[in-house]
C-alpha cells in the first residue's frame, strides 16, 4: 500500500508499520474504521450545532464543515494507521514519525490525503500515553518542540479548530482499545 515513489523514504522498520496498518484497518474495518469515523461525525456534527447557536459565522461554520470532509475522507485511516503503528512499535513509531517529518519540511502543512506531521504527531502521543509510556511521549514531545523551534514556519490560524486534541485523543481511546480486542 506504500504508494509510489514514496519507498526510498522508508528508512526504518516503524514506517513499514504504517503501512501494514493499512491492512488492517481495511480487512478490520467494522471495528476500526467504522467507530473511529462515527467518533469524528459526533464530534463535527456537534460542533456545527454549537456553531450555530452560538451564531457563528458562515466562515466558521464552513470551516467545520470543510474539515469534517477531511477527517472522513481520507484523514481518519492515516490517523488510525498510525495509531495501530504505534500501538505494535510503541515509541519507536513515534521516533520513526519525528525522523521522517524532520524531511519533510512544514510539520503543520497537511495535503488532501495526508494530516499536517505535528497532528500526526499528538495522535501518536495519545497512543503511547494510553499504553503507559507517557515517559516516551513527553520525550518525543520536547524533540518534537526541539524541531518545531528550528522550522520556520508558524501554526496557521484555524489549525486547533482543524486538529482538535480532543478529538484525536476520543480516536486514539477507540483505536487502542479494538487493537488490545483485535
């Protein structure tokens, strides 16, 4: 599933992980992508009702809307990919994330099939929290932060609204739990 051209970049065992999650989460779809993706409704189906009452702008509310598209299309099986990657490799997948996003230049730049590498990033914490290696996440997170630093890009504005850490951390619960079931 390593789509092509793209296999020179996988330089370590982790993202091979990734990949192979791809299986998975396709042949284990009731149970992986079919609760994730009822989790990520609920939760843009919710904030656009709070939208409205609170009388948010058209732009707001076409925001949410734009992003809920992104997290149902293709967004949801690279989060969850990743966090079945993490939930077989543990930090290691974490490690193996921060060296490739190291090449890739923007970590908040998402595109139409991929999630920005920093909100990859905070899926994959969720992930090694859940399993009890919050140890190895804050350390990922301050080489993370360390990264950030040396990148001159900024976070855009809107970027919390479209990678809400509470949404990601509701995937990660229910990803990690059909994997312990799987």
């Amino acid at each position: 599933m390593t789509p092509q051209g793209q296999a020179s970049e996988l330089l370590a065992l982790p993202d091979l992980y990734h990949e192979l999650a791809h299986l998975v989460v396709y042949r284990e779809r009731p149970v992986l992508e079919v609760p994730v993706l009822a989790i990520i409704h609920k939760y843009f189906a919710d904030a656009l009702r709070k939208g409205r009452q609170k009388g948010s702008g058209q732009t707001v509310l076409d925001a949410i809307a734009k992003n809920s598209t992104l997290w149902t299309s293709l967004w949801h099986v690279e989060f969850a990919c990743d966090m079945v990657a993490t939930y077989w490799c543990g930090p290691a997948y974490g490690l193996a994330n921060l060296r490739l996003s190291a090449t890739r230049g923007d970590p908040y730049q998402d595109s139409g099939t991929h999630p920005a590498d920093d909100a990859r990033k905070v899926g994959i914490e969720c992930i090694l929290k859940l399993a009890g290696e919050s140890a190895a996440a804050n350390e990922i997170d301050r080489m993370w932060q360390d990264l950030k630093r040396l990148s001159p890009s900024v976070q855009p504005g809107g970027y919390t609204m479209r990678y809400p850490v509470q949404l990601l951390e509701k995937v990660a619960q229910c990803v990690y739990q059909e994997c312990a079931g799987l």
